[in-house]
C-alpha cells in the first residue's frame, strides 16, 4: 500500500533552545519541555516572550548529577498528570540506577525511597507518575519475597507502584501457573483512576512470548486483562477522556512494530467493553504518541526509504504525513490538538 500523501500542507517551525537538549518530554499543559542536558534537568517554555517561536529561557532545575547524569531514553521523564512533578532516572558514578523527584517549580531533589535495588535493577525508560504526583510506577528485573529454592530461576521483570513520600513498594501483580513474566509500559490515565501495563507470557517457547495488554484501578488489587495473545512492547495510549486505550500489535516475534493499531474502549470500572477495534496502517508504526481532542492518533511510522510522523483517525482512515521525513524521539500532542512537539533527527546523520 502506498504512503499516504500530505493533504494539510502542515507548517513546521523549528523552536530554537539556547542549551543542548537530547530528548524531552512536554507537560500535560503543553506549555513546557522538560530534558536532560549537560547531566541536569532542565524546563523551557515552548513559547517565549519574543516570539511564540522561539522557546523561553532555559531553567535548570537541578545541579549535574554525575559523570552520566540524568537519563534520556525511552520513558525515563515523567510528569506527573497535573503537571505539578518530574520524575526521572539518573545513573550515578557508581551504584544501580536512582529515581529522583522534583516539583515543577523549582526546589530540592530527593530520591524516591522505598525500592528494592539490591538483588535486581532498575529498568531504564520504565516510569510513569500518577496525577497527584503521590505515586511512581516503575519496572524492576526482581521480585521481592524471593525464596532461595526459586534462586535458580530466571530473575522475572515485574511491575511496582511504590509512594514518592516513603513507603515499601508494592508489586503490582504476581506470576502465575509457573509461567516466566516480563511487564513493562506502564502509564496512568489522564484522570488518575488507571494504570495501564503490558504483560509477556512464555508459555511453551521463550522464542514465541505471548502479550497481553492488562490495566489495573488504583484503588484496586485485581488488574484487569484488555487484550490477549498479542504483541506489544512499547507504552499504550490513553484517550483525554480515559475511557479507551490504543497500542499498536507487533506482527511477529522478532519484529519491531507492526502494522496493526488495536482500540480498546474502558468502562467505568475499568473492564473492556466490546470487542477491540482493529485498522491497519499502510507501513509498520512503531510507536503512538499521543491522542488528540478530534480523536486522532499520532502514530510514527517507517519503511526502508522513510520514516514519519503520520496523523490517523481513531476509527480507521487514511494515515496523513505530518512531519518531515527523519526520525522522530518523543512527539507529544499539544492540548489543543492543533499541534505537535518533537525532536526530528535527518536519518543520514544517524
């Protein structure tokens, strides 16, 4: 099928930064980019007082914090969904990796307490952060309350929420039927209520993992299964409202991405109503990275030739270019769903 041609003649202006920032990741409000550079953290207003076009000054938030600094791949800065705090990893000298928190508007770092470090690490790019800011999800490659007699085993992947003020973590659901777990992705919904996780299953071949796609309310115990016998690694999308979920479903094992997005809408309680609603895209889409007010999903897509950010209709439609050709790291959606933030590197420079 052939790419879809550009029919909105979208503008695009680059926002000039007067740092070095890599990748970033833009508040819930659309009005801020925070990045990591030079080891630090930093804020930056997307629209300055000059011009709308060219960004504010650039605020550090925190000192530089180590010879590797603060992390900045794949999900590894979260707001908070009321745009209040920043999480983030950071790789230290020396020692496992750190979860630290700061408030938007500037304050002391503290260290996230309460996560189990010795025995297992960290998952780099594995956070999400509640709406209030109170709680962190993050991903771990060890499992508290580990007998010695399962020492043998393969070390599991899990998914924990653990209080950003003090507290023990708490593993957000336990493997089953002797089956080898690896969870990863999580995101909380947009009003706070849900937690949304991947889950894989080996259940005859380590080669042929099974996916589902799980959520869990967070004043509940039980999670909840939205989708099974899939393939998703990267994080699911939430619409504004939370009342659907959107990923893409990886074509086969071994493959990266895949042709497939997958709608599924939430019931109030968090269980799925109705059967998923599956389209196709006319080239393998990688990741979705955001859902606009006009039910419209920004899905990054690419070939041997091109690689694009494509604009695509909730309920299936023709996929429309909206960035140039180049890679694309952390599109986000502004509100208003008008436009979009990223960070575009030409592919004959990587």
């Amino acid at each position: 099928q052939e790419l879809a041609e550009l029919s909105r003649g979208p503008t695009f202006r680059k926002i000039e930064i007067a740092s070095k920032p890599q990748h970033g990741v833009l508040s819930p409000d659309g009005t801020t980019l925070a990045f990591a550079s030079r080891g630090s953290l930093w804020l930056v207003p997307i629209h300055g007082r000059v011009d709308r076009y060219i960004a504010g000054e650039p605020v550090r938030l925190t000192e530089p914090m180590g010879v590797r600094g603060i992390a900045n791949i794949g999900n590894s800065l979260a707001w908070s969904g009321n745009g209040a705090w920043i999480a983030f990893n950071t790789t230290p000298d020396e020692g496992p990796r750190e979860i630290h928190l700061i408030s938007s508007a500037g304050g002391e770092t503290r260290q996230v307490p309460g996560i189990p470090w010795e025995g297992g690490s960290l998952r780099q790019g594995q956070i999400s952060l509640s709406k209030d800011g109170r709680t962190l999800a993050f991903i771990h490659s060890d499992s508290l309350g580990r007998s010695e007699e399962s020492s043998g085993e393969r070390t599991p992947v899990l998914l924990y929420t653990v209080p950003v003020e003090g507290g023990e973590a708490v593993q957000m659901a336990s493997p089953q039927n002797g089956l080898a777990f690896e969870e990863m992705a999580p995101a909380y919904s947009p009003d706070g209520r849900f937690l949304a996780f991947a889950r894989r299953i080996e259940v005859d071949n380590p080669e042929t993992p099974s996916y589902q796609q799980w959520i869990r309310p967070v004043d509940g115990e039980t999670p909840i299964l939205v989708a099974d016998s899939i393939r998703v690694r990267y994080p699911a999308v939430w619409a504004p409202d939370s009342r659907q979920l959107a990923f893409i479903r990886e074509s086969d094992p071994g493959d990266v991405g895949g042709q497939e997005v997958w709608v599924v809408r939430i019931a109030k309680d968090g269980r799925p109503e109705g059967e998923p609603r599956v389209f196709s895209l006319p080239q393998i889409g990688l990741v979705i990275s955001g859902w606009t007010p006009e039910d419209e999903l920004a899905v990054f897509m690419y070939n041997e030739t091109r690689q694009a950010l494509y604009s695509v209709p909730v309920e299936g439609g023709r996929a429309v270019q909206i960035t140039p050709n180049g890679y694309v790291f952390h599109p986000r959606w502004m509100p208003d769903g008008e436009n979009i933030v990223f960070r575009g590197v030409d592919p004959c420079l990587l």
